[in-house]
C-alpha cells in the first residue's frame, strides 16, 4: 500500500518514491503527498520529477475503487515507468491550500447551520453545502458574520480518532445524511474544531482556523422542497 505522507502532514509538499507499477490505469508508487479524490474533495495535482530531472506533469489523484490504491493520473504523453524506478513528488501547494481552507471552513459552515447536510463539493476558489432546511430562514449575512467570529477565533483543527462502534453510539457526529462512515471499521478519522465543530471526514485541513482567511456567502438557493445550497466563496477572489 502507498505510504499516505498527506495524513502524516498535510503541509508536506514533496516526498521521495519508488514506481510500483505504471499501466493504463495510471501510476501508483509506495509513497505520495498527493490527496486522492474523495470526499467532496478534489484529487491532488503536481509534478512527478525523474532522476534526470524530467518533470512530468500529474493531471488528476484517485483512488482505485478495489484495491484502495492511489492512482496518479500523468497528463497525456508521459512515458511508461519501470517498477522500482525513484521519483520525487512535487505537490501543486496553492491549489492544495486552498483545498485546505475551504474544506475546513465548510466544516465551520456545517456547525452554524444546525441542518443535516444532503450533499457538498469544494474547489481551490468556492464550496458548498446542501442542507435538509426547510423552513429555515438562511440569512447570508447572519452566516459570513459567525462564519468570520469563529475563524478569527483561530481554533486548533485536530485530528482524533474513533471506532466504528463508538461512532455508532454519537450518531449525533454524522451529518451527512446521503454517506455515512464505514461503522465496521475499527478506526475511523474525525476532525476536530475545538469548541465549534467535530464530525468524521477523510479530507486534508488547516491547522487553525486563522488560516481559512476571509470568506463570504455568495449564495444561498432553494433546490427543492427541503434542500438548501449554500455557496462560500473567498474575499480575496472577489477583486
């Protein structure tokens, strides 16, 4: 199994591997920073660079559905590499930051809206939750403003961990309603927001909540009966 060096230390920008295998579904290697697709978070992309110095560009991570493995995804062109052959893995740091930012601060959002999430995705410029809301009045500015009050609180984001069956006993920890966590594991991750938010989640966070930065609602949409998206977008793109 690849050694996952983004769990170790999310912050972590390049690491050094060796080619397991190359084939047309693409490259797996035994160590790498990069956060594969999943969990409404988008998959890493970089640079893989050879012994030479050859840099080849690395379009898209996933993970193979059967075998769990990290599949990274060369761009188009790349020469086949042999097993065993060493690389360094180069992380595209902005984009996964922002990932960063914007996961954790969707997690905040989850915490103010006291609703059950029905759906969710973020990007390196937005994200946005779905809530099961019907009847609730979402006031945009109501929320940038306690979205605002706890990341300049700057909370400490850590990660604890929990079992499958003790998870299944706090219920009250899984908001999303469409997912829920695999309960027969026997180890699950949690992200912590002290005071403010705790729920299982897979994704790669910040630090403190500081580091989200300004962020504003830029939308709030009726989609359906019950559902209700809420968009978050940064300050700082506004411009």
């Amino acid at each position: 199994m690849t050694v996952e060096r983004f769990y170790e230390d999310p912050y972590l920008r390049r690491c050094e591997a060796r080619v397991v295998r190359h084939d047309d579904a693409g490259l797996v290697l035994d160590a790498s920073v990069f956060y594969p697709l999943g969990g409404g978070q988008p998959g890493d992309t970089g640079a893989l660079i050879l012994e030479d110095g050859t840099r080849l560009a690395i379009a898209d991570t996933r993970r193979d559905r059967e075998t769990r493995a990290i599949v990274h995804l060369p761009a188009a062109g790349a020469p086949r590499l042999a097993p065993g052959a060493p690389v360094t893995l180069e992380l595209d740091w902005e984009r996964r930051h922002r990932h960063m930012r914007m996961h954790t601060c969707l997690h905040l959002l989850s915490a103010v809206i006291k609703a059950g999430v029905t759906g969710g995705n973020l990007g390196d410029r937005s994200g946005r939750l779905d809530f099961d809301a019907a009847g609730m009045e979402l006031d945009a500015e109501a929320i940038t403003a306690e979205l605002a009050r706890l990341i300049a609180a700057d909370l400490p984001v850590r990660v604890r961990h929990i079992s499958g069956a003790e998870l299944a006993a706090q219920p009250e920890l899984i908001r999303t309603m469409a997912v829920t966590p695999p309960l027969h594991l026997p180890d699950i991750r949690l992200i912590d927001i002290a005071g403010a938010d705790l729920q299982p989640c897979g994704g790669t966070h910040v630090a403190r909540t500081g580091e989200i930065g300004a962020v504003r609602v830029t939308r709030i949409e009726n989609k359906g009966a019950r559902n209700r998206r809420v968009t978050l977008g940064f300050v700082e793109d506004a411009a």
